[in-house]
C-alpha cells in the first residue's frame, strides 16, 4: 500500500482553513459561555475576524488561491464560524469537513 491522498483533486478549504472554523467555532459557542447577550455579539464579531484573518492567510499562503478567491473562501468561513451556535455536529459542520478533506480517510 502506498500513502497517497485519496484524490489529487484539492479541497475547496485547505484543510488547516477547515480546522480554524471548527477550532474557533467550538472555542466562541461549543463552550456556551455565560456571560449575557451581548456576549454572544462580540463572540460572533470575533470568531468572524479571527476566522477570516487565518483563511484569508492559509489560503493564499499555503493553498496559492489568488486574493479573490482566498478573501471569498475567508467571508464564507468567516461567516461559517460566526453563527451564534456550535457547528461542529451539524449538517453545516459536516459540509466543512467535506469541503476541507479533514473527513476524507487516507489510504
């Protein structure tokens, strides 16, 4: 057996951009802090900020994605994390996973 990736094709998100929404995602709602509403406001408006700065470099850094196309895919990771609720177990989660390959076993 060989250890090579199952595709050759990329992933939309590297997976290291994969990883920064669900790390941050998990660390601003997955630990349900309790410190009011307007907690939940700056922990959405920091989750996107964090999110789309570490994208935004991981993509064009690491993946080479031109800078339109890395800013788009960091607005929509950005966005991702920056849903007031865990996504880690849902179908928007999954869908990261997939897009990232962080789901895809190696062979």
């Amino acid at each position: 057996m060989t250890d090579r990736p199952v595709s050759t094709r990329p992933t939309f998100f590297h997976p290291a951009s994969g990883a920064a929404i669900l790390a941050v995602d998990w660390a601003c709602f997955g630990l349900e802090w309790s410190l009011g509403p307007a907690s939940v406001v700056v922990m959405s408006f920091a989750a996107f900020a964090i999110v789309y700065s570490a994208i935004l470099t991981i993509q064009s850094r690491l993946r080479g994605d031109p800078p339109r196309l890395a800013r788009a895919k960091a607005f929509a990771g950005a966005l991702a994390a920056a849903i007031p609720f865990p996504i880690t177990g849902t179908i928007a989660g999954g869908l990261i996973l997939v897009l990232s390959g962080l789901g895809t076993p190696k062979r």
